[in-house]
C-alpha cells in the first residue's frame, strides 16, 4: 500500500479580494427564501408602505421587489451595494441598540455577486428616478434616467448562475425553494403592520398569479386573516400573558426574587386546544422577537409540547412576538439573523409555559376571538384586540 507523501508546505498567501467577495456572498444568500427576505427587510427599512414582490418562473428567473420607500439619494449610488457599506450604524457598539432589519451592508453585495442586478430608484428630493446596473463586485456600469415615483425597485436574474453546483440544484429544487420562500414571506406578512406587501408569480407566458397579499392592516390579526383566511382566525385565541408561576421557575432552576420585572412581553395568538383545530405539521408556527422574524428552537419545542398536553396528535398555529429591550438580544449571530441570542431565556420559557397552561386549563380556548370578556376564578379578564 502506498503511502502519502504531502508535497512541500505552500506559503501562506491571502486569498483575492474577488474570490473572497463569491466565497462570503454564498455564505450571505444561501436560497431563494434569503434573497425575498433581504430585499423585503430592506423595503420596510426605508419607510415603504407598499411592497410588490413578483417572481418569473418561481424566482429562477426573476425576482423583483418594488417600493414606495425614502428611495436612494445619489450620493449614495456608489455605495449601494458594496460590501460592509450600511446606513444602519457606525460602529460595533451600535449593534446594542440598531432596531432595524439590515445593519450588516452584506445583501445587495451578496447578490450582486450571486445573480445580475439592476436598480431603479428616485429618492423623495429628486423629481426624476434613475436606472442602475451593477457588475458581480457591486460597482456601476449604467447610470440612465428613468421615470419613477419615490420608491426603489431591485431586479434580480438569474440567481446563483455565478456558482454552477448550487445554480443547478437552485433549479432543479426549485418548487420545494419557492415553498420555503413562501412560508418565510408570510412571517413578514404577519408581522408588518401598516405595510401591504403584494407578492405574484408568473410562470412562461402565463398570467400572474397571487402568492400571498395584506392590506396594510393595523394589526397582527388582520394580517393573520389576509394571509390564511378566516376559517384560520376561528381557530386561534389571543396569546395571555402571566408571570411565571413558583413550580414551573423551579423546574427552570430559576429563583422567582432575583428575576427582572417586566423584561418580556409577549403578545400573538395560538391555535385553541380543540382536537381537529390544529394543524398535521408546523408549517404554520411564526415567532419574532422586537417584530424580526427568527427561529428560536427552545421557544418552538416548548409551545409544542404544552399544546401536545391537550391535543396529542396535531400541531398549533403559532404567531407570537416576544418584546424585550434592545440590549438583552444579540442579533448578530448568523448572517440571516434567524438565530437570535436572549438574556434570561430561562424566564421568557417560564412565562410562556406558565400562560399557555393557564390559557388552556381555565378553558381559554373555547373563547371566540370576537368575544372580548372571559371570567377566571375570581376576576374578570378583557381579551386583547389587535
């Protein structure tokens, strides 16, 4: 058998700027869900009101996202879609306190290096817009006058044609791509009150046909009707929320007077405990933490299996925002900052499975949610009203 022989140690050289920039920009846009996702965070974060979202062949195509947001002012053309180039913050030290989507100045970088990119934008002090295209390094190559209202459209083609393997699974996979982006996208649905966000897809030649639609409703429930219709909203009640109670602090290790007050607030609905209400899956399980959409584990096995103690055989509907202060969240710990790290985790299980319990067995679930008023021994209860 023989053996290996490593060759001479090579010296260590930086790698090019340019294969850096497709190295971490694959790293950024892993799937068509991040790249909707990207470009949807980045309309709410300049001010839009409405967002039209429209895909050619299940976004292999096309994906575009137009808004009615600030727009882009010229100054900033340039740095538009440059690596680690953001109006968010100056400095790490911002990051406690940034309560926008974007901060990182690493999505439209990404894409540009993943897919052909073109903008059109007209900035609210400019009274005509203007068409952009940018190479795979995110610089210019067209600037053109182009009619607009004040708003941004981003143009994305042909995504991921810049790395042959992922390009060829992207399409291949395509539908089960385009379902995931879907269910990403009903999240900011839900959670973008005052926002209408209009998403179509258009196959061939074929009409466009609707994906998902809100209309700028003021509230979480009107979102969760526009999206899922109201044979959904009949099955949910609102989410009430308790201090945790002695027994389950102990199970958490947790001592009930050396905990804060008042750290989280919690707010959403659930689905009621009623066999034959709940769902055969959690597709439809939605969590955010301060309104950003994120997946957090403990937080979705814990409502999973309070629910299991009631009706064993089928899945809630979930849509909960926790609130909590800016400077008990870190938000930067993975690129498309679904993972999220929270201060005193311990206690916000704590309440939330002290609250479903309650909820639960005081028969909270058999309440409509146009009924406003319930009695627990003792006191009366107004239900919350989104």
């Amino acid at each position: 058998m023989e053996e290996f022989c490593p060759g001479p140690a090579r010296a260590i050289k930086p790698i090019d700027r340019q294969s850096v920039h497709q190295i971490c920009s694959g790293q950024v846009v892993l799937n068509l869900g991040t790249a909707v996702k990207e470009l949807v965070e980045n309309s709410i974060d300049a001010g839009a009101t409405n967002i039209d979202i429209k895909l050619k062949d299940y976004g292999a195509e096309l994906v575009e996202v137009a808004d009615n947001g600030g727009g882009v002012e010229e100054a900033n053309f340039a740095g538009l879609t440059l690596k680690h180039y953001t109006s968010k913050l100056q400095e790490f030290s911002d990051l406690v306190h940034v309560e926008t989507f974007g901060f990182r100045g690493e999505a439209l970088s990404s894409l540009c290096a993943l897919s052909e990119v073109s903008v059109v934008t007209c900035h609210k002090s400019s009274k005509v817009g203007t068409r952009l295209v940018f190479d795979h390094n995110g610089k210019i190559t067209q600037k053109t006058p182009h009619p607009r209202q004040q708003g941004t459209t981003v143009s994305i083609q042909q995504l991921f044609h810049t790395l042959p393997v992922r390009h060829k699974e992207f399409q291949r996979n395509i539908k089960k791509e385009y379902a995931k982006m879907v269910q990403v996208l009903q999240g900011y649905c839900i959670i973008s009150t005052g926002v209408r966000i209009n998403c179509t897809n258009q196959v061939g030649q074929s009409k466009r046909n609707p994906v998902v639609s809100t209309n700028g409703n003021p509230g979480m429930k009107d979102n969760v009707g526009a999206v899922f219709g109201a044979k959904q909203l009949q099955s949910l009640i609102p989410f009430q929320q308790l201090p945790s109670s002695d027994h389950i602090c102990e199970d958490y290790g947790l001592k009930k007077t050396e905990l804060p007050e008042n750290l989280y607030t919690i707010t959403g609905f659930v689905s009621r405990g009623d066999h034959g209400v709940g769902r055969s899956s959690t597709d439809r399980q939605f969590f955010f933490i301060n309104q950003r959409p994120c997946d957090p584990p403990k937080v979705s096995k814990l409502v999973n299996e309070v629910y299991h103690m009631y009706n064993r055989h089928q899945y809630p509907f979930v849509a909960l925002n926790i609130c909590v202060a800016t400077d008990c969240v870190d938000v930067n710990v993975t690129p498309d900052k679904r993972q999220i790290l929270l201060q005193e985790e311990k206690l916000l299980l704590a309440i939330l499975k002290t609250s479903l319990i309650a909820m639960y067995e005081t028969g909270v679930n058999k309440i409509s949610l146009n009924q406003k008023v319930f009695e627990m021994p003792g006191m009366k209860c107004l239900l919350t009203v989104f």
